[in-house]
C-alpha cells in the first residue's frame, strides 16, 4: 500500500489535499508504532516464558551433576540413582 508523496508546495499552500495525505501517513505510523509495541511485548512474554522454562531445569542440572561420579579412565561420568 503506497502513499502519494509529500510535497513541499502542498505543505506550503496548506490544501486540503495535502492534509488528507499527510492524515493518511500519520495512520499508517500510529499502526506501524501499535505494531512495535506489540512485538516488545511478545517478546517480553517469550523471555520471561523462557527464564521459566529453562530455570528449573538448571538448577536440576546443577543437582544432579553433584551427585555423579566420575568413572576410572573414561570421560562420562555415571550417575548415583537413590
């Protein structure tokens, strides 16, 4: 969708025309600016889904490497199950 161009002679005269384009492209960033603020709020709802996500599941990981013992000669370690 593409706007008529802005000209300076328009803007100068002030026509009704000209204020009619320029109406149309403050729409356009009024939408454009709803649209921004939207991403930044998903994204700041996937980040915070993600930390929930991913915390528990690094503290587990912080566990359970604590209880694994390393075996003679190889480089895996086996865990100790209770």
């Amino acid at each position: 969708m593409g706007h008529p161009p802005l000209e300076f002679s328009d803007c100068y005269l002030d026509s009704p025309d000209f204020r009619e384009r320029l109406k149309c492209y403050e729409q356009e960033l009024e939408r454009t600016n709803k649209f921004i603020k939207d991403v930044i709020k998903d994204g700041s709802a996937l980040i915070s889904a993600m930390r929930k996500l991913f915390s528990p599941s690094e503290s587990l990981f912080s566990v359970s490497s604590q209880e694994c013992t390393p075996s003679v000669g190889l480089h895996t370690a086996y865990c100790i199950s209770s």
